[in-house]
C-alpha cells in the first residue's frame, strides 16, 4: 500500500530524522512502519559509506 514514494512515508521519515518522533511512534497501519524502517536503514548505510 504505501511505498518509499508515499507523502505519508517521506513525512515520518523526515519527523524522524529532525528527532521530532522515533520509530516507535509510526503506526502499524498496512505496511507503513516496514517501508519507513526500509528507509531509514537506506539512509544509515548511506552515511557510513560517505
């Protein structure tokens, strides 16, 4: 349902990263929680290969 293209998926990502949230706080609606974890997880293996 959502994708790594989501609005929803792009606005807890960022909500996250500011620190404003945690991972936690992203519900399990569908298949939201996994795909901003997917992301999440992009972002850290980016950072370490900088």
């Amino acid at each position: 349902m959502f994708t790594e293209s989501s609005v929803v998926v792009k606005a807890w990502v960022r909500k996250i990263n500011e620190g404003a949230v945690s991972v936690d706080d992203v519900p399990a609606l569908a298949n939201l929680r996994d795909v901003v974890i997917s992301l999440l997880d992009d972002s850290k293996g980016d950072a370490e290969n900088v």
